[in-house]
C-alpha cells in the first residue's frame, strides 16, 4: 500500500504489482533451474523459453545471470535476515542462546534449498566471479555486522563476553566466518565429487568455532557457530546428483 499525503492508504499501481510479480516469476524459475542443473549449465535462453518471455523483458529486470543469482542469492539472505532481527530482539534469550540461534536458523534457511544452496557455492568458487562475490559478501557484512555488534554487546554486560570492542569484535567474527565458508565450500564440492574433503571440513569446523569464541574472549565450546549438518547435507545431495 501506497500513503497519500493526506494520509489515507491507496492500492499500489496495477503496473507496480504486475512488474513485482514478473521479477519474482524470473527468479522463481531461475532458482529452479539453477537448483536442478546448476548455474553454469543453465542459460538466460532457457530461463527466457521456460516463462515464454520475451528477451527483452528479462533484460529489462536483470542484465546478466550473474545480476539474476545476486537476486536469488538476496532473497534467501533477506529471509535469513528477518529471521536473525527477530532473534536479536528476543528479550528472553542471553546472548549465547541468540548467537548459536542465529546460526542454527541460517543454517535451517539454507538447508531448506540444498540443492540451490549447491549452485550457489559453484558460483562462489568460480575465479570468473570474483569481484561479483565479493560485492554479494560486502553487502551481506553490512547488513549483519550490527546486528552481531548488539548481540556481543549484550554478551559483555552479561559477562560472558570479555571483548572491550565489540564493533570490531563483529566483524572480525563475520570476517573469519566467511573466509573459512571458502575453505569449507571448497571442501564441500571436493566431497560431492568423490575427491575426500570431509575430514577437512571437520577441522575447518572446529578450528572456526575456537576462533570465534577466541574473537568473543569465552570459553571454547561456550559457541557452536558453525556445524558440519550443511555440508554433509550438500555432500549426500552432490553425490546423489552424480549417481543419477
């Protein structure tokens, strides 16, 4: 709904509801296709033939696949999103409960679309993508970094947090995190093609987690950021996927 200046709420256009429900017909097809082929082997051409479109009308939402996965990519992280804001405004949990929540939901989002989730690392790891995945991961850094500064924050006047800079403290957590989804994506797609990996992700996962609680000045252990259920997941679904 739109506000008019007098206050008084008014239906949106019927061309704004009509370009909204467009876009979202593109990117639910393209996290079909990504999720069952894969990104590289999905082309613009068949997403265009799938929704019998013409080309010019997905080049008028997106001007490359790349642009279309960030899309697909945004949506899921303005899911996760919504669900972490919720469990930083829960008054009832210590800050230990909501950073182990925060994690355990994001993981649960992503589990949800394994095989989407999958494409995703594939892009991820493609050199050609660098500066794309870069600016994806810079976005996402803006947006969770103050909410993990809150979550710290309360974790110290609770006192069982010992960092006297949690601003800092949030993005270094965020930062060690998201370097070492590299390594463990790296290890994942190495498992899904039968080349080892799974020990390696089993260290990585626990190196990370000593880490961050290292980051947050607590207890090892105090802090299960990161757990072994999504790549073992994404590791059964690859592996499914190349028996077929």
């Amino acid at each position: 709904m739109k506000i008019q200046q007098n206050g008084h709420a008014r239906p949106l256009k019927k061309t704004t509801l009509q370009h909204d429900r467009r876009k979202g017909q593109i990117l639910d097809t393209a996290s079909y296709l990504f999720a069952a082929k894969g990104y590289e082997q999905t082309s613009i051409q068949e997403i265009i033939d799938t929704l019998s479109i013409a080309k010019g009308t997905f080049y008028h939402y997106f001007k490359s696949k790349a642009e279309l996965l960030e899309a697909v990519t945004g949506r899921m992280a303005d899911a996760i999103f919504m669900a972490l804001e919720e469990i930083v405004e829960n008054k009832s949990m210590n800050a230990v409960e909501k950073l182990n929540a925060i994690s355990a939901r994001a993981e649960k989002i992503k589990l949800s679309q394994p095989d989407l989730i999958k494409a995703m690392l594939e892009f991820y790891t493609n050199s050609d993508h660098i500066v794309m995945v870069h600016m994806i991961q810079a976005k996402h850094l803006e947006r969770a970094a103050p909410l993990m500064e809150r979550v710290i924050r309360q974790g110290v006047s609770e006192g069982v947090f010992n960092n006297p800079y949690p601003e800092l403290a949030a993005r270094h957590l965020l930062f060690v995190a998201e370097s070492s989804r590299q390594s463990l994506t790296v290890n994942a797609l190495r498992a899904m093609r039968g080349e080892g990996g799974g020990e390696e992700i089993k260290i990585i996962t626990a190196a990370v987690n000593d880490s961050i609680c290292r980051i947050l000045g607590t207890t090892t252990d105090v802090v299960t950021y990161f757990k072994t259920d999504l790549m073992d997941k994404l590791t059964r679904a690859g592996k499914r996927e190349g028996n077929q």
